[in-house]
C-alpha cells in the first residue's frame, strides 16, 4: 500500500517517535475534543478523590485524533505507569499473561485497536477486567489444571477505530465511553502552532491556517504537513513559514486547498470520466486505479464522503455536485448536491 501524506494511519516507526515529542502531557495542553476533555477530568479528578483506580475506558473515533495521547494522560495525571500493546500483537493467551501479571496497582494498560483482539484473548480478558483475576491453564489432556492467578487493580484502556466490531460482552465491560471527533480548522491551527515552538520552528498565523485547512480535520495529519513544510520553507525560503511558503510546499507535495491528494482527485477524476458520474462498484474503481478494495473503502473514501464529493448509494459510488466543481465541470441535471445518500 502507498504511503499517503494525507494517511491518517502512522507511515513509519519514525513518525510515531516524531508524535510522541508532540504529545500534550496534560488535559491543559490538550487541545480540541472539548466534550471530551471535560468528562475525562471529572473522571480523572473523581477517581483521584477516592484513591482509586479510573474505571476502564474505550476511546473510539477515526485514527489520528489523539486516543494514545488520551491513555499517556491519564497515566500522567493518575501517576502510574502505562503498558502499551495491540490487538494483533497478542496472539496467546500467555502474551497477555505476562502483561497482566507484570501490572502494579493502578498501571495502566492500553490495547490500541482492541477490536482486533483474538476470541481467545478477549475470553481471557473478561474476568480480569471484572474481578482483577484470570484463570490460567498449564498442561494438557489429562494433565491440565486451572491456576486461579489474582491480579492487582489496574485500568484498561482500549482504543478503535471500529466500535461496531467490538462483541458486546467485552464493550459492556468499559465502563467510560469517549467518542473522539474530526478537529475544526482553529483548534488545528492552534496545533500546529503549539507543534512549531516545540519543534523550534518559526510558524506564522497565517502559515498555520494554511497547514491546518489541508489536515483533513486529523492532529496526525496537521504535524505530518508540518514537518514537510518546514523542511521547504529551511531549504527554499528563509525559514518562516507564512502561508505563501506553507501554499507552495504542500503544492509540491500534491495536497490541494481541500486536503485532496493525487490519489483522492484521480477517484473522483475515473468516477466522472470513465464512469460518466456513477454509480460504480467499489471493485470496478478498485481495477481501475490498480488499488486494494481496502485502500479505497478504509482510506480514500471517508473523507471524501464526509466533504460530500461522493455518495454511497445501493447500487454504488457517486460524483456529487461538488466533485464536478473541482474538476471544473457543469454537474448533469439531478446530481448530488448533499453531503451522501443514504442506502436503502
């Protein structure tokens, strides 16, 4: 799979080490998610005042928008250490059983896309997220034996990007849901302004605006734009990113007013070119642009459904009104002008 610009999926181990300088390590710092930075210090200040641990929690929403930088918080501000791990890096049972044994009080432990947790270990989980114990079996056959092993009081954090794939015994077992939504152009201005001065780079205003209309409504992708900008504006200008400087090193890189890249135009582009505005197959677009089904549908087309470029219809994708409008061309009688349709 191409690595994309505007992918709000980390491209690299250096990214996330890049990201994790960048993190606000408080709910002070923090910047966006009001609603939700309002309700996890209640919680946080709550839990404090009774000397417990905060009850488990899941952070759901699109990647990019800060659900890691959420669980490091809470760490920080519970005091305690924080154990990191995947769903589709615990295969076994005993993988997770190292990890919940190792948990002092009041640790934290995060599984970020939990909903790809094995059945077996989600089984695994369940009574020790309940009752802080899990049943261990050593041997097999006739030689099997359950070990009753006691864990301390600890938190689970999970994060999804996929909260409808999450079984209902182990979403029932969360007891603090925080729904994470795409970031308004001002608070991303005002990351990538607060990225610049730690970062060391002189960010204008105005530069900033430029970098955060391009982000896609993603911190992830507003840092990402950053470091590309910077590098353009020590190289070819003097520095100072302003947003002449900003305007002409995302040019370069392909990312237009919109935050559309190569990729997002060229579906659009096929869509009403070749498919005379739709409605087309996902596999059809999919054959066309030499790109996996998965690209597509997971990468490619939330953001242009949520700006209203395309619809998903029954029968297939559309071009909207507004996706003639970028291409330059008068949209045919009856299309689109909302934002999707909805299947029927």
């Amino acid at each position: 799979m191409r690595e994309r610009l505007v992918s709000p999926e980390l491209i690299s181990k250096e990214e996330e080490s890049f990201n994790r300088t960048l993190r606000p390590p408080t709910l002070d710092e923090y910047v966006g998610q009001k609603k939700v930075v309002e309700k996890l210090s209640i919680a946080l200040e709550a839990a404090k005042k009774r000397g417990e641990p905060i009850e488990h929690a899941l952070f759901y929403g699109p990647p990019g928008l800060g659900k890691t930088t959420l669980a490091y918080i809470i760490a920080n501000a519970m005091g305690t250490r924080i154990t990191t791990t995947s769903g589709p890096a615990l295969e076994r049972t005993g993988d997770l059983m190292g990890i919940l044994t190792n948990l002092s009080e009041g640790d934290i432990l995060f599984i970020d896309e939990i909903h790809r947790l094995p059945a077996n270990i989600e089984e695994f989980l369940y009574p020790a997220m309940e009752d802080f114990k899990v049943d261990f079996v050593v041997d097999k056959g006739m030689f099997a034996k359950t070990i009753n092993v006691p864990l301390k009081k600890f938190t689970l954090l999970g994060a999804t990007t996929r909260a409808g794939s999450l079984s209902a015994p182990l979403r029932n077992r969360f007891g603090l849901f925080y729904h994470l939504e795409f970031y308004g152009v001002d608070d991303l201005r005002h990351i990538v302004l607060r990225s610049g001065r730690i970062l060391g780079a002189s960010v204008e205003e105005s530069g900033a605006s430029e970098i955060a209309r391009r982000a896609r409504g993603t911190p992830r992708i507003a840092n990402r734009l950053l470091r590309r900008v910077r590098d353009f504006a020590q190289v070819k200008a003097s520095g100072d990113i302003n947003a002449d400087v900003a305007r002409q090193a995302l040019k370069l890189e392909g990312v237009d007013e919109q935050g559309l890249d190569d990729l997002d135009r060229n579906f659009i582009s096929i869509i009403i070119k070749l498919y005379n505005g739709g409605p087309v197959g996902v596999e059809a677009l999919s054959a066309t642009l030499n790109e996996e089904v998965d690209t597509l549908v997971d990468m490619v087309e939330p953001y242009l459904l949520q700006q209203g470029f395309i619809s998903r219809t029954k029968s297939g994708r559309k071009a909207n009104e507004l996706a003639y409008k970028l291409l330059g061309q008068a949209p045919p009688p009856g299309t689109a002008p909302t934002l999707f349709e909805e299947e029927k």
